[in-house]
C-alpha cells in the first residue's frame, strides 16, 4: 500500500509539472515569431504605447482597403505583391504580428486583437470600405475586429471556433479551460456578427480539423455566412486571386 501511494503521489508530481510547463510555455506553444523575408519599405508604423507594430502596405488612392492577419508562423511580407495584384482597386495592409517581422513586443490575444482595432481606426481614416482577411489564428484576429467596427466583408481561411475547444481536443488530458490565457472565443464574436462572411475550409486540415471550422459556420447568424471548401491541408497554399474570385 505505501509503494502504491508513493507511485501516485509521483504521478500526481508529474501530472501537476506538465500542467505547469504548459500554463508557463503556452504562448510559445501558440505563437511562432518569424522575422521577415522582405522587411517592409516605408511600412505603416503603429505606435502602441513604447510598442512599435509595423504594417506591410501597398497603399493606393481609393476607397477600399484591404486588412490581412496570418496565421501563427507566417511571414505575411512575401504576400504582399500577391495581395496587391489581386486586388488592385484595394490599398492593401498586411500586419506584423508583435514580435514578428520586425515588430516589437510579444504577442497575446489582447495585444494582437489591440493592435488591429488601431490598424483599422488609421485606415478607416482613408478608407471607408474595408475588407478583413483572417489565415489560421488570424481569423480569431478577424473575428474579433469584425465584432466591434464596421466592416463591408470579412474573409475567414482554414479558421476555427475556439483555441480553447481546439486546445482541448489536442490535450484532452490537460485542464485546458483552467490553464489557458489566450482563448480566441471565434463563435462567441461569430454569433453577433451582421457582416457577409466567407469561410474557406481546407478538405483535409491536419492541424484545425474541419469540424472546428464548420463549428465556427454554425455559430454565424443564418444567412451571414458561406462556408466554402478546398483541396488540401492547412498549410496548402490558396492562391489571394482565387479567394478574390470567391467574393
């Protein structure tokens, strides 16, 4: 009986370290800062208290812009001529997440929701219709600026309903909803949202899972959302031209 509770009590130590580890390396788990490809040329700088948040642009004298958030380890500057290309009526903007591509500071969901409030208040100073692309965790990004401006559409790739449920479904033995900080509440924001919205939904994604997206169409208003399928994993690449053709 002593070696039996001298063994779950050594369990439970290890049980209780993981827990630990992953409350204290969870950013780092979810976030994976790259430095940019292409440093951005006279990019729009936000200025967030001693936190500088660069923005890749193309800007154009026009009414429409272009608002894009990548997903957790993406270099958005190599999108750029891409996004510029095809959609030529639109000034584009593509933000560095804080502590990528040059950008100070270190990223959270607070931070990074934030920092797109102030990149949408600056440009909707030019621009009045405004479009929002979201990749991967920059759909939770998406999702969450949609819900407090006004936006003419949003635009969701391979997105998912909750980092919490997404988490939970991936560490079913860790208390994920004790532990976690940055929850990406998607369906939340998703259920009050009146903008049109496309959901481009990857057929085989390995790392969301296409029940987490459809769980996200589902929490959209009726009528709101379009949900639309493509072929390929979460990483395959889908060309800015072919989601222009989709709007």
């Amino acid at each position: 009986m002593r070696t039996l509770l001298s063994l779950a009590s050594y369990l439970l130590a290890g049980y209780g370290l993981l827990c630990l580890l992953l409350y204290l390396l969870q950013r780092q788990l979810i976030y994976f800062p790259v430095p940019a490809a292409l440093p951005p040329e006279q990019p729009l700088v936000l200025q967030q208290g001693k936190v500088q948040v660069l923005v890749s642009q193309q800007p154009r004298a026009s009414d429409k812009a272009l608002l894009y958030f990548g997903g957790n380890a993406e270099d958005v500057s190599v999108s750029l001529a891409e996004f510029a290309a095809a959609f030529s009526e639109h000034a584009i903007y593509l933000m560095h997440y804080r502590g990528y591509g040059g950008s100070d500071g270190r990223p959270s969901e607070q931070a990074l929701v934030s920092d797109a409030l102030a990149l949408f208040d600056k440009v909707s100073q030019q621009h009045s219709d405004i479009t929002l692309i979201g990749r991967s965790l920059g759909s939770g990004v998406a999702v969450q600026l949609a819900a407090q401006r006004p936006v003419q559409q949003l635009v969701l790739i391979t997105p998912f309903d909750s980092l919490t449920a997404l988490a939970s479904q991936q560490f079913p033995f860790v208390p994920v909803r004790w532990l976690l900080k940055d929850r990406f509440e998607s369906a939340h924001y998703a259920s009050s949202l009146h903008t049109p919205t496309l959901l481009l939904v990857a057929e085989q994604d390995e790392i969301i899972g296409r029940a987490r997206s459809e769980a996200l169409y589902q929490a959209f208003p009726t009528g709101i959302a379009i949900m639309q399928l493509y072929p390929g994993g979460h990483n395959s690449y889908l060309p800015a031209s072919q989601i222009a053709a989709w709007l």
